[in-house]
C-alpha cells in the first residue's frame, strides 16, 4: 500500500470519526441528550475505552465485578440501563462513569480496598454519576470548551501516542476531569442511599476515604490521579459520616461488611501479574 493510499484511508477514517463528533456536540451542548441518545453515546466511548485502556479479561473476577456492580445499580437505577462494570488493569488509584451504565475500576483502587463495602462504595459513587447524568453534563462542557483539541485527536494522530492522551479521543477531557464538589457531594449520598437499598452497609465509604486520604499525607503520587478527577475533602468525609448517622443502628447492624466471595475475587486479581501498560508501581 503507497503512502499516498494510506495517507487517504487515515483522511477517510478520520472524517467518519470527525462526523460521529459532530453529531454528537449538539446533544451535549444542547444538555437535550435523551436516555437512548446517552446510551449509544456511552456505547461508543466504551468501545474505545475497551480499545485502549488495558481491561482485565479473566472471566472469574469480570463475573464478580458486574454481579457486585449490578446488585448496586439495579436498585439504583430506574431508566432499566444495562449495566457493564469493568476493572483497569491499572496500579493507579481511579475510578470513572461513562454514561449509559458503564463503569470502569482500576485496579489499584480495589487493592487498596480491604471489605466488601468499601469497593462496593466506590461502585455506588460511579453508579450516582451516571444516574444523575452528572457524567453527560460533564461531556456538555469538555466537548464546549475543548471543542478544538478533540477536531485535532480525531483527524489527526496528535492523541495517539499514549493512554492518557488517547482518552481524548473519546471524550476523555471529560470523562477524567475533575467533578464539581457538588456532584460528589450528590453522588456520595446517592450511594449511601444504593448501598442501603442492597443491603451493604455504607460506613465502608467512610473507611476507604479514610485509607485514601492517609494515603495522600505518605504517598501523593500514589493516589495523584483519583483525587485529580474526585476531589475529596474532610468537609465530604464529615458529610458522609452525618448521612449515615441518620440510618438506625439497628438496621446499619444487619447490613453486609464483607463476604468470602470478594476476598477471593481480590487474591485473584492481586495474584495476576499487571499488563505492560498498566502502569505498575
């Protein structure tokens, strides 16, 4: 194939992709994305995210994310979305919604968390982004003010040289900027509220905040990303803790801490060696 030929099928490619961004600007800048609208879109920024992020593929731990992911959203979540849960198989502490049910938990986020509830908490945080549309809102506004640099990544190869400039391409401005403290604040009290409703007993939220922010005094650079896209303050842990003082003791008492079953998905994940890029540490 001559460089001139390859030079148009890359021009070609490019304009198609170039197209699916156009289309969709409007709806997000519009803020007028319908449920359907949300899941195909979702659709698409989770195929390329499959692409180009490492995912775990081992289909003993893959079971257990989606059925702990789904036994939270499906209590939460009242537009009958389906779920995908997917682990990255990536040291770096993170976590990240795509809309229409997608969401994604690197690895180095479930390493640090020691019960069940804790990761569930995590999950149930990413589930209230996607329920309350705060993760299309955040799409609105990256593809508005970065509107030039996603033209670029899509008609040229200027974001293809890494996994971090690659989540340009799909929106990744967005999908890994930082969350006004109010929609975390939100999303935080939805998930106390899915965890109840699942029968999980949401002080896990407090515990793995606690392990994190710890984590920020010894080791910043350690857990630099998650608080890049979630900012986490003692003033939300201290909120967090008001939100389940209001739950009756009695109840709190007969909800689920741990299960054997996590304990055996996280020794499987933390057996298997990290992919190339995966950013291990």
């Amino acid at each position: 194939m001559t460089t001139t030929h390859s030079a148009h099928i890359s021009r070609r490619t490019g304009a198609r992709r170039f197209a699916h961004v156009l289309f969709a600007l409007p709806l997000l800048a519009a803020c007028v994305v319908s449920t359907q609208q949300e899941v195909e879109l979702g659709t698409q920024y989770a195929q390329q995210v499959n692409r180009q992020l490492p995912i775990v593929n081992d289909a003993s731990v893959n079971s257990y994310i989606n059925s702990l992911g789904n036994s939270i959203a499906r209590v939460a979540d009242t537009r009958g979305l389906r779920w995908r849960f997917f682990v990255v198989d990536s040291r770096e502490v993170n976590a990240f919604a795509v809309p229409g049910g997608f969401v994604y938990i690197n690895r180095g986020l479930i390493e640090r968390a020691r019960t069940m509830n804790q990761l569930a908490g995590a999950l149930g945080h990413e589930i209230a982004h996607v329920t309350e549309r705060h993760s299309v809102e955040q799409m609105a506004q990256a593809q508005r003010a970065d509107l030039g640099l996603t033209l670029a990544c899509v008609l040229t190869s200027v974001c293809q040289s890494s996994v971090g400039s690659a989540a340009i391409q799909v929106g990744g401005s967005a999908l890994f900027a930082k969350f006004s403290r109010d929609d975390e604040r939100q999303a935080d009290a939805r998930a106390v509220t899915y965890l109840i409703r699942a029968g999980i007993d949401p002080r896990g939220m407090i515990t793995m905040f606690q392990t994190l922010m710890n984590e920020r005094r010894s080791r910043p650079t350690s857990v630099d990303a998650f608080f890049r896209t979630h900012p986490l303050e003692e003033d939300r842990i201290a909120e967090t803790q008001v939100n389940i003082s209001r739950i009756s003791p009695v109840q709190l008492r007969g909800l689920t801490v741990d299960t054997p079953a996590f304990q055996q998905f996280r020794s499987r994940l933390m057996s298997r060696p990290v992919q190339a890029n995966g950013s291990a540490r």
